[in-house]
C-alpha cells in the first residue's frame, strides 16, 4: 500500500470515485427505468392482442374434443395436419378461396382506379358543387351496409347479374369508398402545383398528367386503398351471402365458413384450419404493404 503526498492511501483515494462512478450507474437505472417499464407493458399488449391468433392456429391442429379440453394451452397434445386438408376438400374451401381471390383482386383494382381519379378532380380542382358533393359523401358514411342491400340486389337482379361473381364485384365495388377517395382527395391537394403546370407546357393533356405525374406520385395512398380495400373485400360477409344464397359454389370464405356449421353439430377444428388459411394472405399483404400503408394515412392526414 502506497502513501499520497496528502498523506492518504491509494486505496481511501480511489474511494470517492468509486461511489461517483455507483451514483452514475444508480442515476443512469432510474433515469432509464420508464423506458423498460413502457416496453415491458408493451411486450405484454403484444402477447394479450396475438394470442387470440395463436390460439386459432393451435387448435386448427386439434381435434374437436381438444379444443374444449385443453382450453388456453397452445401445444397440441396430438398434431392434427389433416384437419387442413379436411378443410380445402371436404368442406370445398379450395373453390371458396378462389372466388374471394378473384372477386377481391378484381374489386381492388376497380375501387382504386375509379377512387384515385373521384380524389384527382376532387382535390385539385375547384368547380361550383364540390362541396356538395363532399358533403353527400361524408354523409354517407353513417349510412348502414343494411340500409343499402335492397337496392343494391334489385339493380343487380335487373341486370341479370345476382347469382354471378360479376354481380358480386359491382355490388362490392359499387359503393360510396369515402375514405379511399378523401385519402386520395387529401393527398391530390397537396401536390405542389408546379409538377401539374410543367406538364401541361409539355403538352401532356388531363388524362397524361393524371396517369404519368400525379398517379405515380400516390404510389402510398394507392398501398393505402388497396390494403383497406382488400380487407374489407376479403372479409366481407352480408353481400357474398347474399349473392350466393342459390349458388354455393360461389361463395367466399367468410360465407364458406357456415359449411363447418350443421344443425346438430359444428367442425370447431376445420373452422380454425380454414380461418387460418384465409387469413394467411391479409398477413402476407400487410407485411409487404405496410410501410406504404403508414406512409399513406400519414401523408394524406398531413396534407
């Protein structure tokens, strides 16, 4: 042990840095502890909103008697991999996945085309009625689907198109879309002007400054539409049923589902095995779209 000039030893020097460097390290813990108490409440709201989804893909692997049970407890005690097959042949879901493919492919592409081009004129020119018009559209947000679907079926039946995937399509696609056309309307209006007007000194008319300079620029808001709208097809329930109460072989997955359902009994394990095969493509879409998704909502609120 060595002396200091001060007369203290290394030891009782190297004391006050010591206790420095412990109220650091105490005052770096309290000053990061909401951070890992947000994360951990976090993790937690994550485990409680997946779960149910864990849940249905855990008992899509059981059988009926199992699943009531084993009740919360997620790993099958018997891997039953047939109830999917059971599911795509028995049940017919091949031929109902099909037909929401088609139908919601189809309806997405109608509902963004016509929604970006209701949004252009919308948010970039100014003409006598437009509020009118946003007005109406506003209102019928609050209108019921229900309110709507006698009509909708008598035009439809007019036109010889009721039991018809074309039917189903137009009735899908045919409806107000208020929030696909505002995101659009918004996102239109603040596009800086500039772009629009050296267009048009190139010669470039309505419909080739619309489809080659303000289209591509909505590249977000359209990830935006076709996400909301692909959702809302692929889920759809009142219309499909509607549509295919004479014609089952036309039926889409959300209304294929009343197939596990009998008078005296319900296929609860080829119902989770076909909901989770439906669900597969929403998850595969929204990871491939979902940061234009964010970019789109954010875009459009900020304009």
């Amino acid at each position: 042990m060595t002396v200091s000039i001060t007369g203290r030893s290394d030891t009782e020097a190297a004391q006050p840095k010591q206790l420095r460097s412990r109220r650091w390290q105490r005052g770096r813990i309290m000053r990061r502890a909401p951070w890992w108490i947000a994360v951990v409440l976090m993790l937690i709201g994550c485990l409680i909103w997946i779960y149910p989804f864990l849940w249905m893909i855990s008992a899509s692997l059981k059988s009926t008697i199992e699943i009531f049970s084993a009740g919360l407890q997620l790993i099958p005690e018997e891997w039953r991999f047939s109830n999917y097959a059971e599911a795509w042949d028995e049940a017919n879901f091949g031929r109902y996945l099909i037909n929401t493919i088609i139908v919601t492919v189809v309806t997405v592409i109608v509902v963004v085309v016509r929604c970006s081009m209701a949004g252009y004129v919308l948010g970039r020119f100014a003409f006598r009625g437009r509020k009118a018009v946003m007005g109406v559209l506003i209102a019928t947000i609050f209108v019921p689907v229900g309110y709507t679907i006698i009509p909708v079926v008598d035009i439809t039946m007019r036109l010889g198109l009721l039991n018809s995937l074309t039917g189903m399509i137009i009735a899908l696609s045919g409806g107000a879309q208020v929030a696909s056309i505002l995101l659009y309307a918004g996102y239109f209006h603040g596009v800086p002007k500039e772009l629009e007007e050296a267009a048009i000194m190139d010669g470039a008319g309505f419909w080739a400054v619309f489809s080659k300079v303000m289209w591509p620029l909505a590249r977000p808001v359209t990830a935006t539409v076709t996400l909301l709208t692909f959702l809302g097809t692929w889920n759809a329930f009142f219309l499909p049923l509607v549509f295919t109460l004479s014609r089952p072989d036309l039926r889409t997955v959300s209304v294929g589902m009343m197939a596990f359902v009998s008078e005296r009994s319900t296929d609860w394990a080829g119902m989770a095995a076909a909901a989770t095969i439906s669900l597969l493509p929403i998850v595969a879409l929204f990871i491939v779209l979902q940061r234009q998704f964010v970019e789109g909502i954010a875009g459009a609120v900020k304009q």
